[in-house]
C-alpha cells in the first residue's frame, strides 16, 4: 500500500508536469469527481491486462485456465462451464490466475510461459499508456499517463524478483524455475497433481510416484510448498479412510499456518476445522479454526462442509442439516474435480450420523 501510494503521488507529479509545459493544459481544470472512478477503472484494467497476459501466456504453454480473479471479480472454471461472480475477498483483493499444466507435456515450461506473460503484457500496455500520453491531449492524454504510470508500477512489482505477502511474485517464480532449485522442482511436481485431481483423479489414486518424488524435494524452506504437499497427504488418507494419518498431515499445516499467504491460510484453517469438529468431536477448537477461516480462497461446499461439521459438534441439527444440504448443491460447481468426490462420501458421512441423532 505504501508503494502504491507513492506511486500515485509521484504520478500526478509527472503529468501535472508534463501537462504545464508540453499540452497547454490544467490538471485541476481538467479533472472532474468522475475520474476518482476513472482511476479506479484504470487500475482494474491494468490487473486485467496483466492477468490476461498470465491466461495467453498459459495458453500458449498448453495449460488450462481454472480461476481468474480481477479486483472483486472471479472468473471459475468448474464441471458445468464458467461461471462469472463477485468475488470480495480483502486478502486476496487485486489478481490472481491459476492454470492447470497439461499432463503430455513437460511442466516447467508451461509454467515459465504463463509467468512471463503476465509482468510482459503490462510492459506492453505501459508502452501504449505511454504513446496515448505524447500523442493525444487533455483527458484522454491524462488517462494515457494513468494508463502507463500503474502497468509500469505493476510491471516492477511483478518482473523484480520480490516476496510479497508471503507469495513469490512473478520474477521471483520464474527466475527460481530458471536455476531448477528443489523448491521449484516441488512446485512442479504439485502442479502436475493438482492437475490430475482436477481432471477427476480422486486423491487416493494420485500418481504415487509423484507424491514420493515430492516427499524427497521437500526440504521444508518454502512454508507454502510443504503446506500444497502435506494437504495432498491429508487428502489421501482420508479418501482412504485413515484418519490417523490425516490428523498427522493437518497438524504438520497447523504448526506453519501463521507462514502461509493471507487467502490461502483459510483453506487449511477451514479444513482444520472440519477435521476437529467430525473427526475429533471438539467444537470449541473447531469453532476457533472456523473464526480463522474468514475470507480467503475456500470454495462455498468446502465452507458449507465444515459449518455443518461444526453445528452437529455443537448439537445444532437444524443448523447442521441446512449447511449440508447447501453443500451439496454447492457441491455441483466444485472446481476440483477429484476432490469433489472425495467431498461428497464427507457430506455423506455427516448426513447419515446426523440421521442417527
């Protein structure tokens, strides 16, 4: 926010500037309330340019686009088609693109091809912010300079290899799948897993091969690597109906959480929750996860699982019965495919213990 900031103030520095001794004209003449909206527009744009330029760059690496989020905007891919909605998540709130590798072909360049592409076409659009500013005049001049000054910033941010709110940004990424360090190589191969369970492979018949290959890169240095893996070993365990070694694999989550992205934390603190209300019967540790779980990237059937685990713990049947069934209509837009199933025998389980009380 600070940068953002800054880059704001020195922007209008620069076109006011620009706009006194090269386009004749006022920038407090020229503004109107209307362009606090425009500039708004101009930053959602600027994200949308960038994160179209992630979907292309995928795209020509073969990959799959499952979920595109612009500002409060979400674009999913799930079993019925696209589906467009709002998507108002503090934590998360600006772009995010997340594609599926295609299994026939090598991963790491598909993923180095969907990197670039994001921080190159803000480049691109920086450059006709720019043209528009020197060619044109008065309002649409100054939106040309908008234009440039927030792609230019987006394009720093992005492209200078950074860590950012605990995620590896772009050039941070693309440069780490470059030196083939065994963090990268990981974030290859859970790539390449998450690709069968979205297709429709359920967790306990993932490639083994794969997740062993996993188990022997994973260092422990990279928190959100090791949390992507460990969730993997959760999930089959429990699709495999051991709930030892699925209570093993959330408590290794739970003792990095805090080192997990705001946005992606919630999704392991939702599946904790889940696991101490149906599992273990403790809903005030349950309700303690769920509370953490506000927000973040948590799909409305695993939301709505969890909320009934919980208010059956609690002895809340009514409650218990109207979060289940609101799963299982929620259950039919589930993006991942594989764990879709594996989500629906935990709905069936909850429903017919709730049938018993």
């Amino acid at each position: 926010m600070f940068a953002l900031a800054f880059a704001s103030g020195a922007s209008g520095v620069l076109l006011g500037r620009y706009a006194a001794r090269h386009a004749g004209w006022s920038l407090t003449g020229l503004l109107s309330p209307w362009d606090i909206a425009g500039v708004l527009a101009v930053w959602l744009a600027a994200v949308f340019v960038h994160e179209a330029g992630h979907w292309t760059g995928g795209r020509i690496g073969g990959m799959r686009l499952v979920l595109m989020t612009v500002g409060p905007l979400r674009l999913t891919r799930d079993p019925s088609g696209w589906r467009l909605g709002l998507f108002l998540r503090p934590g998360v709130f600006g772009g995010l693109t997340a594609m599926v590798p295609a299994g026939a072909r090598p991963v790491a360049p598909q993923l180095q091809s969907m990197i670039a592409g994001g921080p190159l076409a803000s480049l691109l659009l920086a450059g006709a912010g720019l043209g528009v500013l020197v060619a044109a005049s008065g309002r649409i001049a100054l939106y040309g300079g908008a234009v440039a000054v927030v792609s230019c910033f987006l394009f720093a941010i992005t492209a200078i290899p950074l860590r950012i709110g605990g995620f590896l940004n772009d050039g941070a990424q693309w440069r780490e799948l470059r030196r083939g360090s065994p963090a990268a190589q990981l974030r290859i191969v859970l790539a390449a897993l998450s690709a069968q369970s979205l297709s429709g492979t359920r967790p306990r018949d993932l490639d083994g091969a794969a997740l062993a290959r996993a188990h022997a890169l994973d260092d422990g240095s990279d928190a959100l690597c090791s949390a992507g893996l460990h969730f993997f070993d959760y999930a089959i365990a429990s699709d495999r109906g051991d709930p030892a070694g699925a209570a093993g694999a959330l408590e290794r989550i739970a003792a990095r959480i805090d080192e997990i992205p705001q946005g992606l934390r919630q999704a392991y603190a939702i599946e904790l929750a889940y696991f101490e209300a149906a599992h273990r019967g403790d809903a005030g540790r349950a309700r303690t996860w769920i509370e953490q779980a506000r927000g973040g990237l948590v799909e409305p059937a695993v939301r709505a699982r969890a909320t009934a685990a919980v208010a059956l713990a609690e002895g809340r049947r009514d409650a218990a019965l109207e979060a289940l069934d609101e799963a299982e209509r929620a259950l039919r837009r589930h993006v991942d495919r594989g764990g879709a199933q594996l989500l629906a025998d935990q709905l069936h389980a909850l429903r017919e213990r709730l049938a018993d009380r």
